[in-house]
C-alpha cells in the first residue's frame, strides 16, 4: 500500500499513452495502490499528445484528504507526477516549476475537490512548461480555475469546473497545448479561453450555462473539434481583442462540435469583451482570419446560428493599428442548421424588422473582409451574404488536419523572446495582466492609458495595489490580489506597465 504524502521510487520513461491511461482509470479504482499502465489506443495519435511523451519521468507523489497540494508542488521536481485521492482542498496551487503532472485519483466516483470558498482566487495557476492537470473537480473560485501563465506543452483534461469565477479553463501566452474532456459551466466570461496562444486542441469538451462557451482569443492554429456548447450566451468565439501584445487571430478550425439554445442571458461583466455577445449566438468570428466551420450541428440558437462581423460591433473603440478588424478568409463548409434565430435580438431584430422579418437568420455577416465562401449556401437561410464565394470544397476542407499541436515539446515565448526572458515585467504582464486590462480600451479592469493617468511616477503606489487591491469602481468587479508574485516581480510589472506606450 502507498502511505500518504510518501515519495515512491521513479516511474521512468512513462510516455503518452500512460498519462492516458491514468486519466482514463484514474489511477485505480482499487483503492489507488497502482498507477494502471493500461492505455487507450483509442485516444493515441488522435489527441496529437507528441509533445506530452516525456512527462512523468520522476516520482510518485501522493496527496490525501487533510494534506496540501501545495506542499507537494514545493517538494516535486521535474519529472514528479503528483496524485491527488478524493477530499476537498481548500488552496490555490502555484506552479512555477516545469514539467509537473497533477493527476486527480477519482475513487468510486469520489472525486479530489479544489473549493475557492468563493474567496479565494485561483484553484491552479502554472507558469512552468509541460504542466498536466487532470481529474480535478474545481469549484467556488473567484478568478480562473486553471490558469496558464506563459507556460508552453500544457495538457489540461478530464475536469470538471463549477462556478469558477471569470475564465474556467484559460491558458494565456502559451505554445502548443490540449485542453480535452472537460465539463465547464457557471463562469462569467469565457469556460474555455485560449488567449494570446499557438498550436492548441481543444477537444471533446462540454460546456454549458456559461457567458461564453469556447473562445479563441488573439491565438493562432487552433483546432476545436467535438466540443458540446449549449446554454451559454454565445458557444464557440473565434475573437481578436485589439490593444493587447498578439494582434491577430488566425488558422482555427471549428469541426464537429454540438453547439445548441446558447441563449442563455449575458451576465458578463460590464466593459468586458464578452458582455458585446448578443444572447442566442451560436458560433460568432470577430476578426479572426482563416476560419474553417466544417460539419458542425447548429441549431435553436435563438439570435444566428454562425455570425461573422468586425471590431466595428465592439462598444469599446480601440486605435490599435495592429489588429485589422475584418474577417477574412472564413470558409462555411457542410454544418447541419436548424431553427436558429427564433428570437433575435437588438441590432439583429431591427435588421431583420426592416426586411420585414421576425426571425433572425441561420448565417449572419456584418460586412468587411474578403475570400470568404460558403458551401451550399441555398441550404441555409442567410443574411448580408453576397459577399461570399461558393467554397471550392476539396480546397477548403480541414478532413486532413488531425491536430493543430506539434510534435515536439517547445520552449520560448509566443512573443519576443529574447525581450521576455530578459524583462520579467513584461512576461508578467502579458502572462497576467494583460488578460484584464488592454492599452486603449476597458476590458475587465480599467485601459493602461487611465492607470497610467493614476500612477503616473508612482510604480511602488502601483506594486502595492495590486498585491492588496481595493475596490476602486462601480462598473467593474474587484481586481484579484496579486500577492502571489515578489515585491521585484510586483515592481517590475508596475514599472513595465507606466512605461507602455501601446
Ligand atoms: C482577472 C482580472 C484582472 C487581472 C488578471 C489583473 N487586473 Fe488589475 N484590475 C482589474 C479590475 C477589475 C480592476 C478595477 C478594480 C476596481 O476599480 O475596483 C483593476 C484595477 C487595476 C488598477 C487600478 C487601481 C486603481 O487605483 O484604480 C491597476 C493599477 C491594476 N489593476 C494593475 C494590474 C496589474 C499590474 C496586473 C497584473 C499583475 C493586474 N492588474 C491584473 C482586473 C484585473
């Protein structure tokens, strides 16, 4: 039998369909003595896990009911793989190290619970490279569930996360990542954010009852396959947020998923990018380049079923240069639609009453952007549409493509890497901060242009801000505290912030 909190000898050169395996039998239904080595062919090769193969070199560590995860990141090194058994852990785990795999243990369906209490923050936040978390079940927290802070060959799979805060699931600035089989609902923004990354899957996961289902932000060569979204205000966004370091969104492929009655109210945040979503949104490209929506099932979206538009609908106006407002090269291949745009809303309604109709449309373009094409369009009601060119199919389709992830592990920053190594200010905020506030525009927190205005010569008035924030404004939710990081860190980050200049 394993004894808690004991260190086990190395379980070395476990590859891929291991880590499968243990999340697939969780490591044990037999109480937990073994790690299966049993694994799933089925889900090898098709979850482009490549780059995962050289996890868990290291040691066993395990983690009971009553002990601290924490505890156990701090005394892991490269390589560890860390089991959680069933219990509810009260914490926020920081880690900051590489190549760490947190593996939950469900037993007979009792599962390891991370619960924020609704006062703390973060249940996981990484900043290390190939970080695994799987088989957690997250709740009541405040801010993200797991978050990704610039960290690269990130698997994140098989949890489940349960009124989480502002973003359930978010890598932010990270290269080549899964994120599969997991169930969001109940969060603010977006269940799903891949924000400012490269190379992601995100596949077969569920999400429902959040604001925004799946949302591909300022990212670049993204599969999202298999996914179910209902019940949120929009299911599936393919999104630039203009004002932040990665200008474009481009390369993403919207296949196979279920996405259906996301016509649930928008609780987002006033100010933020997502409370711009219109109520009953199916699938929704604003700005994104060479977007593939192939063999999708769309329907009973109450507002469109597939909206393409611009920066142009955004309340928030933006004068970033960089980021080009119009969707271009956006292909609508075969997706099956039905009995969307019931009950459209807004601009939408009007739209649709000056046409003398009541109902919204299955496909909706706002205007701006060339290449765009569509296959079959007669099959679809659709408006504003004339733009698009048939889609030469053979050319268009994505049946090729398996996986947007690459092969091999990488190391580096998506942006400016040499710059990032050196300036620790700017890899924290782009990895941090930059997920709620932009230069020019008000996202979730004020623009960098009104801190400045406050802070103007006072970075040590600003790195103590954040480690302790105050509730400031009416119009926004409270900043989460930053305490984690050091006071160099903290002054880093508040000298890089009054020092930006877009
Ligand atoms: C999860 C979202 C979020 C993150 C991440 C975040 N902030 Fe904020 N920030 C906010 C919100 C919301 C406010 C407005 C709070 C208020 O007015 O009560 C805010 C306000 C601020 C302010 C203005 C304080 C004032 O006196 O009015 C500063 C400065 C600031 N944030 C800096 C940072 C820095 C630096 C980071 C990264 C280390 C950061 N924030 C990360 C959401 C966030």
């Amino acid at each position: 039998m394993i004894k808690p909190g004991k260190i086990l000898p190395p379980v070395a050169a476990l590859g891929a369909g291991v880590l499968l395996g243990l999340w697939l039998f969780g490591g044990g239904g037999d109480g937990g003595s073994e790690i299966s080595l049993t694994s799933n062919p089925l889900f090898q090769g098709s979850e482009g896990l490549g780059f995962a193969a050289q996890q868990s070199t290291g040691q066993r560590i395990i983690v009971t009911d009553g002990q601290s995860i924490q505890a156990a990141v701090n005394s892991a090194s490269p390589g560890d793989v860390i089991q959680v058994y069933p219990g509810t852990y009260r914490e926020t785990v920081y880690i900051d190290k590489d190549s760490i795999t947190l593996t939950g243990v469900v037993v007979e369906g009792e599962w390891p619970t991370l619960d924020g209490g609704g006062t703390l923050n973060d249940a996981f936040l990484y900043s290390g490279d190939n970080i695994t978390i799987e088989n957690f079940r997250i709740t009541h927290y405040k801010g993200n569930g797991v978050m990704g802070q610039a960290g690269n060959n990130f698997v994140i799979r098989g949890n489940v996360i349960i009124d989480a805060g502002i973003y359930g699931i978010f890598p932010q600035f990270g290269r080549n990542g899964l994120v599969a089989h997991n169930l969001l609902t109940g969060i603010a923004d977006a269940a799903i954010y891949i924000g400012m990354s490269d190379n992601v899957d995100v596949l077969h996961n569920e999400v429902h009852g959040n604001v925004a289902g799946i949302e591909i932000e300022n990212s670049r060569h993204v599969l999202v396959e298999g996914n179910i979204a209902y019940d949120n205000t929009g299911g599936i966004l393919v999104f630039i947020t203009p004002g932040l370091p990665i200008k474009t969104t481009y390369d993403v492929i919207v296949r196979g998923n279920f996405v259906f009655e996301n016509n649930h109210e928008n609780f987002g945040a006033p100010g933020s990018i997502v409370a711009n979503i219109p109520p009953g949104t199916g699938i929704m490209v604003m700005a994104g380049d060479d977007v593939v929506i192939e063999n999708n099932i769309i329907r009973d979206n109450d507002n469109v079923g597939i909206l393409i538009t611009s920066l142009d609908i955004l309340k928030q106006v933006s004068n970033d240069p960089d980021s080009e407002p119009n969707s271009d090269n956006v292909a609508i291949l075969d997706n099956l639609m039905l009995n969307n745009g019931a009950n459209p809303v807004g601009a939408l309604k009007a739209l649709m009453l000056a046409n003398l109709q009541t109902r919204g449309p299955d496909i909706l373009d706002t205007g701006g952007g060339t290449g765009k094409c569509i296959l079959n369009a007669g099959r679809y009601r659709t408006l504003l549409m004339a733009e698009y060119a048939n889609c030469d199919e053979a050319a268009k389709t994505t049946r090729s493509i398996r996986s947007m992830t690459l092969d091999q592990p990488v190391t580096g920053s998506v942006y400016a890497e040499d710059a990032m190594r050196e300036n620790i200010g700017m890899r924290s905020w782009y990895a941090i901060c930059s997920a709620c506030h932009a230069y020019d525009i008000q996202l979730i927190g004020p623009s960098v242009q009104d801190i400045q205005a406050i802070y103007a010569d006072d970075p040590g008035a600003l790195a103590d801000y954040i480690f302790s924030p105050i509730k400031v404004r009416d119009d926004a939710p409270e900043m989460p505290p930053q305490d984690y990081l050091t006071i160099e860190t903290r002054r880093a980050v508040a000298d890089f912030a009054l020092a930006m200049e877009n």
